[in-house]
C-alpha cells in the first residue's frame, strides 16, 4: 500500500488556549486537527481542572516543515507563559495528499 511519509505533531496544554493554537495551526498550513480533553501530571504536578482548568491534547498531521515552524511558534510565544508540552512522531498515512 503506498503512503506518505508526515509528522504528527501533539500539542497538551490548558484549555485557555484552544483557539490561540487552532488559529496557529491553520495560518502554518494545517488541514485540520483532533482535539481532546486531558488530564496527566508532570513537571509542573498534577493540574486539578477545577481549579486551574481543563487540559487538552491537540493532534494534527502535517509536513516535517510545517511541523517544524509550529514548534518554533510555540518555542517563542507559548513555552515561556503556559503549561504546555508538544513533541512530534514519524507517521505514514494513506491518502497523504489530504494533509499537504
């Protein structure tokens, strides 16, 4: 079966920016996304939601450039003043012309 070779690029963080980052995603060139609710714990403890928020995942499959200028994005603008963590996985697709 061919596929095409894309990043998944996951970003968690508080729910406060959801639509900071899906207006980030789609000036970079991102078709779309999926987005979920969260919870977890880490460096900075455990976020109890009531208190300080919801957390959410937000998925989007894009080119390792794309990928690339949005981790810079979020490098510069968002690391520094939110709870936010992002990482990125090697993923083959099918129809790979849907996410390009």
């Amino acid at each position: 079966m061919d596929t095409t070779p894309l990043t998944l690029l996951t970003i968690v963080c508080e729910a406060i920016l959801k639509e900071r980052l899906l207006g980030e995603l789609t000036k970079a060139g991102a078709k779309g996304h999926t987005l979920t609710e969260c919870e977890g714990s880490g460096s900075r403890h455990r976020r109890v939601s009531e208190t300080l928020g919801a957390n959410i995942k937000l998925e989007t499959i894009v080119s390792p450039g794309v990928a690339d200028q949005l981790l810079n994005t979020l490098t510069h603008d968002y690391f520094p003043r939110f709870a936010i963590i992002a990482y990125l996985s090697p993923v083959s697709v099918v129809r790979g012309d849907k996410y390009i």
